[in-house]
C-alpha cells in the first residue's frame, strides 16, 4: 500500500499534468501532512494504521447553504395609489359611448354566471349569484336614497371600492355615489335585482367570499 501512495509518477504523465516529480521522502512528508490537515482528529498512529490497512476516507463537512429569503412584491399604498392618480378616469376619456361594449360583456357575463337567465330559474338563485358578481360593467339606478338629489341617477359602473360607486351617466358626467344609505338597481333580461349599499360596503374582491344572509326588512 505504502509503496503504491509514495511511488514517483512517470514523467510522461508528471509532464501532461504540469507537476513538479518529487523524490519518495518529500511524497511522504506531504501525504502525512495532507492527512492531519484533513483527519486532526486522529493521532498519528491511528493515520497511519489507516494508511497501512484500508483505504484512507477523508472526513468532509459540507457547508450549510442559506436559503435565499425571497422578497415579497409589495404594491402600491394608498397614498402611492393617490400620488399617481392610478384610478384617475381622464376627461377625454368620460363617455358613455365608450363603455357600451363593457356593458354588453357584463350581461354575457352574468348569462354566462346565471346559466343563461331562463324564466323558470329561481330569483333567489339569480340573486345570490349577483350579489357576489363583478359589477363592473353594469347600468345601475339608484331608486332609493335619504340624499333625494341622487335618486334617479343611472349610469355605467366604471369603479366599485369598497364605499363608493363610480358611474358613467348618458350625459357623460363621472359620478361617485356612495353605497351607504343608498339603494340601486340592476337589470338584465327582464330580471331586476336590488342592492341595499349599506350591507354592500365591501370590495368586488371580499364579496366573492362573503356569505350574504336573506333578511326580512332592511332599512337605509
């Protein structure tokens, strides 16, 4: 075994190699030298009734790698979201006109919800789905109000947040109605759903998991 470790390499091979050949004593000094680097353990005894008897297993303690912490995308804060006028609707772009098409995808939208809206469905049915519904899109009518100057209003749901209506009217004035003490008005295929703003104060994204009780009378 001793003589297979400390043996010189041939010179062809020392050569494609680009190492330096060494005689047998300086081969020697290495290897023990390798080995206390690499087993400080072991006594030198214990080294080299290794090397006499088996082969040597070097000892190799890998690194713990960290794991990388990804970093959560945050969004924009409100003030951010105001700075930047992210929901600002531009003058040139409030026509009624213009949201027609939308209007049109919302009612095929929620044929396609309503399993088309047959006569012989259920209005409890209809009206559970669309309570949780996404109203962009929908022509609203504000029926009952205690503010009497927002009763009548009719218009095209631009933006639904959390306490307000934006709407498009058929004059082509931006409105923003509260939902609070406010009751509106939707029609699709002859079908016409009320919604009480008051228990409706809640994002389109929150209402799609919200259970909603049916109550016998709802005030304003």
């Amino acid at each position: 075994m001793e003589s297979v470790i400390y043996s010189t390499l041939p010179p062809q091979a020392a050569k494609l190699l680009d190492l330096q050949l060494q005689g047998s004593k300086e081969a020697e000094a290495f290897v023990n030298a390798f080995l206390k680097r690499s087993m400080p353990r072991l006594k030198d005894e214990a080294i080299q009734d290794k090397l006499t008897r088996k082969a040597v297993v070097l000892e190799h303690c890998p690194k713990r790698r960290k794991k990388d912490k990804r970093k959560k995308t945050k969004g924009f804060s409100a003030k951010q979201r105001r700075e930047v006028r992210l929901f600002e609707i531009k003058p040139e772009q409030q026509k009624y006109e213009l949201f027609l098409p939308l209007h049109e995808l919302w009612k095929q939208y929620i044929r396609d919800l309503c399993n088309g809206l047959r006569p012989d469905a259920q209005p409890q049915m209809i009206q559970a789905k669309l309570l949780k519904a996404d109203l962009h899109g929908a022509i609203v009518t504000v029926t009952k109000s205690k503010c009497p100057s927002y009763v009548g209003i009719t218009g095209i749901i631009l933006q639904e947040m959390k306490h307000i209506f934006k709407i498009i009217t058929k004059e082509d004035k931006l409105k923003v109605i509260p939902k609070l003490n406010n009751v509106f008005s939707l029609e699709v295929d002859g079908f016409i759903s009320h919604i009480y703003g008051s228990k409706f104060q809640l994002r389109a994204s929150e209402r799609s998991a919200k259970k909603f009780k049916a109550k016998g009378t709802i005030d304003l």
